[in-house]
C-alpha cells in the first residue's frame, strides 16, 4: 500500500481529522478500503472501476487522496446539482479538515451564465409573452448588475426550461468570442480563467464530454493539464457520451437563429429589409415541417419520417430557406460581428441538415419501430427484424428523430463510444477513477467496463455498509399479472393500499411510463396522504414539499430513480411498478440489440438485462440513505419470480431479507409505531388483489433469505 493510500486511510479513520472536524462523520471500514484504491490509482496513474454501496462515503473517499496528493484533478459529477452540491458542501468540509490551501473551481457550461451581450440585445425586446414574463426579466438586470460569478442558479425561482434563459446565455453557436464588446467582463471567460488556476476543478459530465467531443465548450484548454480524473455517477456516461459524440439539430435552435438574425438587424441600416422575408420564410417552414410531422410517432428513424411525403416536403423547404437565410446574410456578414455570427450559424445549419438528409443510403427503410423487438418474456429474442443500421461511411452511427411538444430533434448518434472514451483517456497520461454506487450486475463489472472502453482495468467492489436485514424488507406482492396484461395497474393499487396506510404513506411510488403514473395518480387522489406527481410542480419543488410534508406519497418516473435523498423517516416506502427495460421506441438501443445480433451475440443477456438491472438498482438505492433509516421495498413485477432472470436482478440488490406477505410488511411497520397490524389484513388485501385480476390464485415458490 502506498504512502498516500495510507494517510488517506488514517484521515478516514475513527480518531482520524475527519472524525474531529465533522460532528457527523462515522468511519466505516469500506470506505477505507475505497479510499486506498484510489489513492494507489492516482499514484500509479492507474484505472479503476469502484462500485460504491450507498452509505460508503464515496465523496470522501476520493477527495481525501485527491487534495493529499497535490494532482490537478478534473472531478466531474452527474448532474448540476450534484456538481453545487460537492463543491458548495463536500469539498470545503474535507479541505478544511486535512488543513491543505488548494485553490478549487466549479465550471460549468456556456449555457449556464448570464450572457452581457445577449442580456444588452434582450432590453426592449417584444418576445415577453405576460407582464410576469416582463418582471423576471427586470429581475436577471438587476442581478446581473451584482453578481460576482453569473451562474444563473442563483436565480431563485427561475424554472430551468423558462424561456427567458436562452435570451440571456449564450451557446457556442451564437457566441462572438473575442469580437464580443463584453469580452473582458464575460462571466464563462471568468470561469475558464478560475478553473485553469485552479488545483481541483469540479464539472459536471456534460461539460466534460462537450470537452472531449471538441464541442468548443472553452474548457479545452484545462483538460490537458490534468493529471486525474475522477467520474462520479460513472454508470451514467455512456448514454451520456453518445449525445455529445454526435450531432444533432432542432426547431428551437434555428427559431433562435431567427430571432436573432432580427435583433442584429438594430445596429445596421437596411439589414431588416434584407433580413426580413428569408426570416419569416424559415419560421413559416419550420412550422409547417411541425405541422407534417404529427403524425409520426414521438421517436422513430430517419428513415421512418422522410418515408411521409410531405414531412420530406417539409424538410425540403426547410433546408431551402435556411440556404436563403444563409446567403442574405452573406452579404451582411461584414456589417457587425453579430451577423457574422449569424450568418456561420445559418451556414452550419444547412450543412447538418444536409448531412442528417443525405448520410448514406441507411437500409432503415427495412426496419420499423412498430416491428421492432419488444420486451423479451423469457430471455429469448422474437425473430429478429432484417435490418442493417451501419450506412457507407458512418458504420456506427443512429439517424433518428424526436418530437416535443413545440418542435422536433434530429440527431445522428454513434451505437459504440467505447473508442473514442479509450482514446481520450490513453491520451490523457493520466489516473482515471469511475465511480458509481450502480456499476455491476450479479457482481461483475463486465457490461459497463465494455461500455467505458475499459480493458481489464482494476476493479473494487464495495457493498453498503448499512444493516439491509435489519432495517429494510422487500416486498414481492402475490397475485399480481404480468405488467403487460389489461388490469396490471388496477391490481397494483389494490397491492398498494394496505402497504401506505401501514407505513402511513412516506412512499416513493417510482413508474416505469408517464401512463402509468398518471393513472395511478387518478387512483390516488382523495386519499389520506399527501400527493405529489411529477409534472405537477418543478422537481425541487415536488421534493421538498414531500420532505416537509412528512407523510406524502410522490409519484414519479425514471428521472426520480437517481440524484434523489430523502433520509429519515419522511421516505419509508420504495415501489418499483415494473422491472426498468429500455423503451422499445428508443431507435438508437434498438440499433445497438440489433448491431449485437449481427455480431452472434445475444441482444438480452448482453443490453438488455444488464441495463435494466442497473437502473433497477439505481431505484432501489432511493431507500436507505443512512445507518437510522427503516423502509419496505415493493417490487411488483411478478416476472421476478416467474422468469429466469429475476434471479439475477435480486442477486444484484442489497441483502434484503424477503418475503411475499403483507402481513410481514405491517409487522414491520407495526414496530416502528408500536401497532399491532388489524387481525387478517394480509388475507383480505390478498383477496382484494385476487378479486381486480385473472392471475391464478397462487404464486411460484418464493425462498426467504
């Protein structure tokens, strides 16, 4: 064991500078052993691929070696608020412990400062859409006129999609650079300048894979001086990697481009008359291309949406006035920097519409979304449909479209980022630690490692170090039919009753489509409990008023699965509705099933499976989150028991004792309210979920352990 794993050990240690600087610190044994590995990782600049139960202490575990071993280190974590959250809270707390001076940064995306030129072009705009609308903005002036960093999460109260922020943030596109009259006080050049100081730069995975996909996110001129890198929340980078490694166009960007192009126009005599039809000639097509594509469904292929006629009309006239655009602003481009901007913007668009259009001759055409193969039964595959996704000269790559509400996405998305992850890491010289409470499956690390690009890397395996037995119990109920069957969501609130009103509510209720969380809600409604659904309120809104509220049952989907804490008695029930495989309509995880087949392996036991059981895990992990905490988990997909592979999604969850009886969930609620459970209850609410379905009256054999 190295020097640095040893003193990283002994700063974790009880008795340790953590132990007396932090009241609430507990040492525990594995995160000790975590903590070594990385430490000898970073000394050796290594890779290591480290599965952390929850309640290790991972954030510790790492940070200890990182500011002990002088590194400049990239910290790069899986959302925003978990970059703040290290940052304003995790990383002060163990810096001022160890007594060491290192100078850290937090970066963040173009798109999350204010930007003073866009800012100076928005006053006196006419888009505000309500007087509210108006008094936000006047609030963003005032605020930029104080705040010392521009990071526009301290604006409280402003919802992340709220229209106002793409008139005040740049992007890469609409960015002047250094022809910005704002250059020398612009906050993201601040923030590079900061980072580049700095000893310790904390990211989030989007900045860092922008970075690696050159992207052109300004971060690139950190990245190579960078001597570790530590991924947190690793489980999440593939999916992740495959966005940035693409590329991809949409509605909005070119209606900003619009937009754009008009508020440029105030600097220079005669540009609006230039400007002005080709303007409104885009936004007209834009429309009408929405308009076209209402009748496709909201996911699909290429391939599926230019096989409508007038959606490839559509497209057609799209790609025709943004040419227009293009070539009037060419002769404009001279005027300021700002048209400059637009016009290379117009340029771009044309060539990634021309690019997502044109790409090959992608055999897409034979395959269908609708035909695509669904959810296996039994870990066998339906027939496969005779496709061939790699086209002449992009071999790995998805042309696939999306819908949302007001627009449309197009994106080209690579299948495999193993490569070029490999690449930038070898490039790097640099230690690599990948992190995640949620890597393996059955307790190997085979699926993600692949994924990761990573060959036979060093690997540590560190279960939570929380007493599952004792305080938490999972919950199989009996009689419920396959998810699939008309009736399932009847028979699961049936299921569910008698377990909230033994916990008295405190439950997740976590759906696997927005469907079902609505129906469910429906059936809720009016109950005892507080409710609180996603989409009825923004997500930290929903969170906190469960938290304050005590007794609140929150119905949520796949987004509530992760980057989730409720500690405490507030959170006492987990509900998983259905086992978590990958949507049939996702083009790109239908491409990758396909690309496996072809190969001669098998779509399931290699995608499939593995992915589900990780987002499984990802759900379970919502329950206990310290040494106090008690809960029931309610898994209530019977395929758990009735199919082969249920046995390896137990097998990868903690060691939960079992059982498939209710009355063994309201005994153990019963201790902790010091209740007797009602006398037959198990029998009755058995009945009750007999009665809502045509399941048989018995269930497959269920051992205990």
């Amino acid at each position: 064991m190295s020097s640095l794993a040893n003193a990283s050990r002994e700063a974790l240690s009880e008795g340790g500078v953590l132990a007396r600087a932090l009241d609430a610190f507990v040492p525990r044994a594995s995160q000790q052993r975590l903590t070594a590995a990385i430490a000898d990782t970073l000394q050796q600049r290594d890779v290591l691929l480290a599965e952390a139960g929850t309640g290790t202490g991972k954030t510790y575990a790492y940070l200890v070696p990182v500011l002990l071993s002088g590194l400049k280190t990239i910290v790069s974590t899986g959302t925003r608020a978990l970059q703040d959250q290290l940052y304003h809270r995790d990383l002060p707390r163990v810096r001022a412990a160890l007594g060491v001076g290192h100078r850290a940064a937090l970066l963040k995306g173009r798109a999350n400062y204010l930007c003073r030129y866009r800012l100076d072009q928005a006053r006196g705009e006419p888009r505000f859409s309500s007087p509210e609308q108006v008094a936000q903005f006047q609030r963003i002036v005032t605020w930029a006129g104080r705040s010392q960093y521009g990071d526009v999460a301290e604006l409280d109260g402003l919802a992340d999609d709220s229209p106002l922020l793409p008139m005040v943030t740049s992007t890469v596109d609409n960015c002047l650079g250094t022809d910005c009259p704002f250059w020398s006080d612009c906050f993201v050049v601040r923030a590079r300048q900061r980072a580049q100081e700095a000893d310790l730069v904390v990211v989030n995975h989007h900045l860092l894979l922008a970075d690696l996909a050159l992207k052109q996110e300004g971060f690139g001129e950190i990245l190579p001086g960078a001597q570790a890198f530590i991924i947190d929340e690793a489980h999440q980078l593939p999916e992740l990697a495959a966005n940035f490694f693409g590329e991809g166009f949409g509605m909005r960007t070119w209606q900003e481009l619009a937009r754009d192009c008009l508020a440029e126009c105030r600097g220079v005599a005669g540009a609006q008359a230039t400007l002005q039809q080709p303007v409104a000639t885009l936004e007209l097509a834009l429309r009408g291309l929405r308009d076209a594509m209402e009748t496709l469904p909201p996911r699909g292929t290429r391939w599926r949406a230019l096989a409508q006629p007038e959606v490839a009309d559509g497209f057609d006239a799209v790609a025709a006035s943004l040419a227009q655009l293009r070539d009037a602003l060419a002769l404009l481009r001279e005027a300021s920097p700002g048209m400059d901007a637009c016009h290379a913007r117009a340029q771009e668009g044309v060539s990634r519409l021309a690019r997502w259009l044109d790409e090959g001759t992608i055999a897409d055409a034979q395959w269908d979304i609708d035909e695509a193969p669904g959810e296996p039964e039994d870990g066998s595959e339906n027939p496969p449909p005779d496709t061939l996704f790699p086209v002449p000269g992009s071999e790995n790559n998805v042309l696939w479209y999306e819908l949302t509400p007001r627009g449309f996405r197009c994106q080209s998305t690579p299948m495999d980022v193993s490569g070029p992850l490999r690449e930038h890491r070898l490039r790097s010289m640099a230690a690599w630690v990948f992190t995640s409470a949620t890597l393996t499956v059955d307790g190997r690390f085979d699926h993600l490692a692949k994924r990761l690009g990573l060959d036979d890397p060093d690997t540590l395996l560190q279960p939570s170090p929380f007493d599952w037995p004792q305080q938490a119990l999972c919950y199989l109920p009996q009689h419920l039919p396959d998810p699939a069957a008309r009736g399932f969501g009847a028979a699961l609130i049936a299921a569910l009753r008698p377990v909230l009103e033994a916990s008295q509510g405190r439950a997740f209720l976590l759906f696997a489509s927005h469907r079902a969380l609505r129906e469910a809600a429906e059936a809720l409604r009016g109950g005892p409990w507080p409710l609180f659904v996603q989409g009825e309120a923004p997500r930290a809104s929903l969170l906190q008023r469960f938290r304050d509220s005590g007794n609140g049952v929150l119905l949520g989907a796949a987004s509530f699965r992760e980057g989730v804490d409720v500690a405490g008695d507030a959170l006492s029930v987990v509900v998983i509705d259905k086992l978590p495989f990958a949507s049939p309509d996702d083009p790109v995880f239908e491409a990758r099933l396909d690309a496996i087949r072809r190969v001669g392996g098998n779509p399931f036991r290699d995608e499939q499976l593995p992915q589900a059981v990780i987002a499984l895990k990802q759900g379970v992990g919502r329950l206990i989150r310290s040494e106090t905490d008690r809960g029931v988990l309610v898994l209530c997909d019977p395929r758990l028991v009735s199919k082969g592979y249920g046995r390896v999604f137990l097998d990868s969850l903690p060691p939960f004792r079992r059982t498939r009886e209710l009355a063994d969930v309201q005994a153990f609620f019963a201790r902790q309210w010091d209740t007797a459970p009602a006398p037959d209850a198990g029998a009755q609410a058995a009945d009750a979920t007999a009665a809502t379905t045509d399941a048989p009256p018995t269930a497959p054999p269920f051992s205990l352990s």
